[in-house]
C-alpha cells in the first residue's frame, strides 16, 4: 500500500464540501486573466503588498495597489457594499493578500484570495504592466 493510498480518500459528498467551499475563498490566476480578456471583470484586483515603486515595475495589469495596512472602513467606502475583491502578493512565500482578505472579510467584504499571486502570474506565462498606479477612487 502506498503512502497516497494508505489513508482512505474522503466520501464524496465530504470531497464535493470541501472544494467547494475553496473555490468560494480563491481564484486562480487563469481564471482572472481569462475574465480580463472576455472583458468579465466583475471584481476588484488589488496588488496589496509593496512600495508604488514595486507596483509601478510589476504588477498584474488592472489591478489597483492598496496596501493591506491601508485597507480601512473609510478606504473601502469608495466601492458598493457587495463589491468581490481579488487579492494577490507577491506569491506563495508572501501573506499580505492573506492579511488582506481577512481584513476584507472583517469588514464585511466579499473577497477571493488570487492563489499563486505575481509568482503564479508569471508561471502561466502572462503579462505583466508597467507604470503608476491609476488614480485612486
């Protein structure tokens, strides 16, 4: 018996809880590419991690930088109440969207981690921008 078969796999209907209720916590960055190229953004993509310098050489493109130590009841009162953030760091070595999304949650906010973050970005392949970020709402 090997070690990916000694334990028995979970029933079902525990597997069919499980990962469900990940997909309702994350996304993965082809998910979120493909949606910005059919033009199906309905979410918020926040880079939360970094100076507007690291921003402005790299970023996911349409994502806003706002910082996790800036996510704030008076900041997110620019969005409607049932806005779905996205959020996304540096990458699996780096939990500022972590840090992030559990603010968001705090404070009542619909939010989706962006699993894999830049480093996941670049592993698919996808392009990055380049420059300031937008003018803040």
């Amino acid at each position: 018996m090997s070690f990916v078969s000694e334990i028995p796999a979970a029933a079902s209907e525990v597997a069919a809880a499980h990962f469900s209720a990940r997909l309702t916590l994350e996304t993965d960055c082809a998910d979120v590419a493909a949606a910005m190229k059919a033009g199906e953004v309905d979410f918020v993509l926040l880079h939360v991690v970094g100076s507007p310098d690291a921003y402005a050489r790299r970023h996911v493109p349409g994502a806003l930088h706002l910082r996790h130590i800036e996510i704030t009841p008076e900041r997110m009162a620019a969005w409607p109440a049932d806005t779905l953030f996205v959020v996304y760091c540096a990458g699996p070595h780096c939990n500022g969207a972590d840090r992030a999304a559990l603010k968001l949650a705090r404070l009542g906010r619909p939010v989706k981690l962006m699993i894999g973050g830049i480093t996941g970005w670049a592993d698919e392949g996808l392009p990055f921008a380049e420059g300031p970020e937008p003018e803040r709402l």
